[in-house]
C-alpha cells in the first residue's frame, strides 16, 4: 500500500486527468466584479475610517464598526465591570476574561 502510494507521487502528469480537469474548467464561470468588490476587503484587516476626518471619534465612527447586535452585549460586561462586588467572568469568552483588567483602568468620558 505505501509502494502504491509512493508510486502516485512519483508519476507525472496523467494526460486523462489534465483532459478532465480541461473540461471542468471550461464549465466553471467566474463572477470577475464580485471577485473586485470582495478582494478590497478582505487585503485590508482594518475598520472602515474616514480619510477626512480630522479626530480619532471622525475617523472611526463605533456604530460603523461595531454592529447592533454587540451593544447589548458591551453594555453587559460595562455595568459588570462597574458594580460594587466583583463580578463573576468566567461564562465570557477567553478573549474578554484576558482582557477584564484592562477594562478597568479605562476611564471613559461620556459625551451626550
């Protein structure tokens, strides 16, 4: 079984497989402009910003970059972090738990 196997690896280009894989080719159709919308985001791992602004709070404006749905779930781990006693973490993922001791020396400004 590991002769077969070496002797796969070893052969070259099998011409009835370059033929198949010819014809596969030719039925494949490529969406070019859904390829051009989805590459300029996916090259760049950054938050959309503004190249305007003229402040950090312009330039990457929370609401573009954090979604509805996750304010609930700061806004949860906010009042947790600011109660009296201390708050039990350990059903939040890693990533927040390694991160708790930070959020506590942040101080915020609340601007309304």
């Amino acid at each position: 079984m590991q002769a077969k196997k070496r002797l796969a690896l070893k052969q070259d280009e099998d011409p009835d497989t370059q033929r198949n894989l010819d014809v596969k080719m030719k039925s494949v159709s490529v969406n070019k402009s859904a390829l051009e919308s989805t590459e300029s985001h996916v090259s760049r791992n950054i938050p959309p910003y503004d190249t305007s602004a003229t402040t950090p709070q312009e330039a990457y404006v929370l609401d573009k970059i954090i979604l509805k749905g996750e304010w609930d779930y700061l806004e949860d781990i906010y009042n947790n972090l600011h109660q009296e006693e201390e708050a039990d973490f350990s059903s939040y993922p890693t990533f927040v738990r390694n991160r708790i001791e930070k959020l506590r020396k942040i101080k915020v400004l609340i601007q309304i």
